[in-house]
C-alpha cells in the first residue's frame, strides 16, 4: 500500500496515510519524465545602478529577458556590499544600451 501523496509505503492493513490522512492504494502512478531544461543563456554585466525599478519597467515593456545580480542585499543597506548589476542576455546587450542610454 502507498500514499499517492507523499509516496510512503505501508504494511497491508493500513488504509489512510497516517501523514497526509488520504486512502492508499495499491500501486503509486508512474513519474512522468520532467521536460528538458532551457538552453544556458551567456549574460553580461551591463549596468550598475540604484534606479532599479525604473530600469525594470522600461525592459518589461521592451519584453527584455534580464536580472539583476545583488538586488537583495542592496535591500539590506549594509556596508561594503556591492551594488545591484543588471546581467543581460548577451544576444540583447546592445539593444539594452541603446533603451537605458539616457538614464546614464
């Protein structure tokens, strides 16, 4: 006997998952296959800066794949941490320099 949810096998006798507290069955489903993960992308450091959620907003529009490397710890306000650096897809760096060149 098994528990469909949490996958934990069981003597005969039991019929509820004393875990999860759903009824057994006999044999678990076959795991499906997890599909194939998405190509590696090469990034590259393009901007450093604080003005993080205006330059979120212009590349959300433009639909630009990108983040931003240390946006966290720049929440934080802690000394001697490195500011936010925007990396992106080396393949949209130029059209990305060309969007945020008048915010420099």
């Amino acid at each position: 006997m098994f528990c469909p949810k949490c996958k934990a096998e069981y003597r005969s006798g039991f019929t509820v998952c004393a875990d999860c507290d759903v009824p057994l069955v006999d044999k678990l489903p076959e795991e499906k296959e997890l599909p194939p993960k998405p190509p590696y992308k090469q990034l590259k450091a393009l901007f450093n800066t604080a003005e993080i959620a205006v330059i979120k907003s212009i590349l959300d529009d433009a639909k630009i794949d990108y983040y931003f490397r240390g946006e966290r710890f720049q929440a934080m306000h802690v000394p001697l941490v490195d500011p936010a650096i925007l990396m992106i897809r080396e393949d949209q760096f130029e059209a990305v320099k060309k969007l945020l060149e008048e915010l420099e």
